[in-house]
C-alpha cells in the first residue's frame, strides 16, 4: 500500500496522539535507514504500521489473537497491550496489503524486540524510543545521538533502560524483552 493511503487509514484507526507518534516514527525510521545504509521505503512502510493495532480495544485484540492463531501466554492475557505488536503484524498483512516479511517481522517485534534483529527490525525498535514526540524515558538524550552513530549499542541501551524502568514501577516484564537483551549482552558491544 503506498505512503499516502497508509496515512490515511491509520489517521482512522488511531487516536490522534498515536497518529502523530506513528508519522514521526515512520520518518525517524527512514533517517536512520538512510544513515545506516537500509531501505528507506521499507523503513517508512513499517514506521507507518508498527502501531497499526495499537489502539484497539483489549477485548478485540484477544479476539483477533484467537482468529489470527497467535498464542497467548498468561502474562499476555493480564497485559494485552503487549500483544498489539504481533497482532499489528497480521493486520499490516491481512488490511493494509503488506507483503515484505522484513517489514512484518519489524512491526512483529517493535515492543520487547527479539534475538538476533534485522537491521530494518533494529530500527523500528530504536525510532519508536526515540520519537522525537517522546519526552518520558532515561536516557532519551543521548541515546538518540547514539541511535545514529551505533545502532547495537541504542539497542541495548533501550533494552536496559525499559528492563530498568520495569522493575522500579513492578511491572511484569516479559520474557522476551529480558530473553533480547540477554542475546545482545553476549553477542554485541556493551555500553
Ligand atoms: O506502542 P508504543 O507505546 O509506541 O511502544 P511499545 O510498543 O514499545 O510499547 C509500550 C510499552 O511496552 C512500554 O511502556 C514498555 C512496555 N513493555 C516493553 N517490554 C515490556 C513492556 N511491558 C511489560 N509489562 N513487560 C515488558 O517486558
Ligand atoms: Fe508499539
Ligand atoms: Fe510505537
């Protein structure tokens, strides 16, 4: 689906404030593909779908999980919000005729990430954190001029952080995000 149509459908299906993170989003995600050397279409395209699920009632999107065959954990069920990034995934491929399976793992793993990401999955995790719209979160600073410089290196900064900011206010975290951040302990440069 081209950039114009997919403003305006997720112009409908969100709220405002979630528009106007989900455009910013879109167009950090091409400046860091543009700076990193991936596809700033792609970027774009994913930026624009990464919250496509977002603001749909919890109730709905325990419902679409059943449809669309997603496994929900416990953990899952006690926090649906958690479940808007696969979720997204299905519809940015079921409503909004996306095909590329980059994109879609992108979109897939936006919220706790996942081992071993793909630069265009990278990316999206990063400009969702650093949207310039953002004011809450440590580090924001400096791990926006990181972002652009070395992009593992934001990557675990962020996991950190939202592991960090997790355990101070008791807030389940999910295997995933600790499973991610386990991986790039072992596999990339520390911070
Ligand atoms: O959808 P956004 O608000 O743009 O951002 P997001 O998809 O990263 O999801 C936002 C929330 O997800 C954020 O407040 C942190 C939370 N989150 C990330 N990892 C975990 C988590 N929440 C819980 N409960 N457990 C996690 O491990
Ligand atoms: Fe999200
Ligand atoms: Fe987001």
């Amino acid at each position: 689906m081209d950039l114009k149509k997919l403003r305006k459908k997720m112009r409908k299906v969100q709220d405002e404030p979630r528009y106007e993170h989900t455009l910013s989003v879109a167009y950090t995600a091409a400046n860091l593909a543009a700076v990193h050397g991936g596809n700033v279409e792609k970027a774009l395209r994913a930026g624009m779908l990464h919250d496509c699920a977002k603001c749909l009632p919890d109730h709905d999107k325990l419902e679409l999980c059943k449809k669309y065959h997603i496994h929900v954990s416990d953990m899952e069920r006690r926090n649906p919000s958690l479940l808007h990034a696969e979720l997204g995934a299905c519809l940015a491929k079921e409503l909004y005729e996306e095909s590329d399976p980059d994109v879609l793992n992108a979109i897939s793993s936006h919220t706790t990430g996942r081992p071993d990401m793909s630069l265009l999955e990278k990316i999206i995790f990063v400009a969702d954190y650093i949207d310039p719209g953002r004011t809450k979160g440590t580090h924001l600073r400096e791990i926006r001029k990181m972002a652009y410089e070395d992009i593992d290196r934001a990557v675990v900064r962020i996991l950190r952080d939202t592991l960090e900011y997790l355990v101070k206010t008791k807030t389940d975290i999910h295997p995933g995000t600790q499973r991610t951040l386990d991986y790039y302990l072992k596999h990339e440069k520390v911070s």
